[in-house]
C-alpha cells in the first residue's frame, strides 16, 4: 500500500508542478511584489523525525516570528497572504518536497522543530513512522497544531485507517476546499 501511494505522490506532484508551473510563477510574481520574498523556506520535522527544508509561498511579512500558524499575530499575514492561505495555494511548492520524497500528498502535517508537546505526543503514537503531507484528516476537519493532542491523535488514527480510497478522498476535501487551515491570533 505505501508504495502504491508512494507512486501516485509521484505521478500527482509531477503532474501539479507541470501543469501548475503558470499559476505557481504567477503566484511567486505577486509575492515577489507583495514582499520582495515569495517563497518561505523553513525546517519542519519529518519522517523518522528527521529534519527538513519545506517550501511554501509566503504569507506574512518577512519579519514576521517563525512560530506556529496558531501562535502567529494575524497582523502580520499579508494581503495576498491572506488570499493565499484562504485558498490554500500557499502550499503549491510543497509539491516539490512531495516529488522529493520527503512528505506525501497524505500524510500528518509536518510540525516546527520548537513544537515540542506536539513532537512528543506524536513520538509515542508512532506518527512518525511515515512521511509527513499536505494535507490528511485532521486538515479536512479543521483540527490545526493549537491542539497538540487532539491533533497527534487524529494523525495515528489516520495512519491506521489510511486505505487508497481514504487517499484520494483527503485530496479531493482538500481541493474542494474543506477544512478551514491553520488558525492564527486576532489581531492585536
């Protein structure tokens, strides 16, 4: 099963990045313009809690603290920020991380190495045992990184129950647009 996902995390991320490639320069465009760095480089923790680099479009300003969505000041999203998480077009690079080997479409969604209750919670329930994705159940359900538990919870279950089907159902709640993404603070 595992490589059979595996494959299509491939075939679909190759696909994407083609056939993304005039949205994905259009985006970076208007985020170079929005601020002068469109893309957000940053280590997330991965399979076998090894370290590595995800790239996404950026969605708040440059100088903005490297915390966890839910942690972060929702004055420092950007207009077109704003948009992008809406939308969930800010996670379009991910495909390249996807291609890389070093997440999935499917999967829990990778955390901050600084996100230690969420580390450890998902450490005891054998969460990393698989790579991590875009996108998964919890996504599809609104369950974000505020709730560590409940969040570490709902990716083991995942991991447990993840068939084909249940696959390619996450990735069509996500591009349809269910789940409602990452919170983050009112501003002030």
């Amino acid at each position: 099963m595992e490589a059979m996902m595996r494959g299509l995390d491939i075939l679909l991320s190759a696909v994407g990045l083609v056939l993304g490639a005039p949205l994905l320069l259009l985006i970076g465009l208007l985020g170079w313009l929005d601020t002068r760095s469109p893309l957000l480089r940053q280590q997330r923790v991965g399979r076998s809690k090894q370290p590595f680099v995800l790239v996404k479009f950026r969605t708040m300003r440059p100088d903005a603290a490297h915390v966890a969505s839910h942690l972060a000041d929702a004055s420092a999203i950007t207009p077109l920020g704003h948009f992008l998480r809406r939308t969930k077009l800010d996670e379009l690079p991910q495909l390249w991380n996807v291609l890389k080997g070093e997440m999935s479409l499917v999967g829990p969604r990778p955390c901050l190495p600084s996100q230690t209750e969420l580390i450890a919670a998902r450490e005891r329930l054998g969460v990393y045992d698989v790579r991590p994705g875009i996108t998964g159940l919890a996504q599809v359900n609104g369950i974000d990184m505020s709730t560590p538990e409940l969040l570490a919870q709902t990716d083991a279950h995942m991991i447990r129950t993840l068939t084909l089907r249940l696959y390619l159902r996450y990735l069509f709640q996500t591009v349809v647009g269910q789940g409602s993404g990452d919170a983050v603070k009112p501003k002030g």
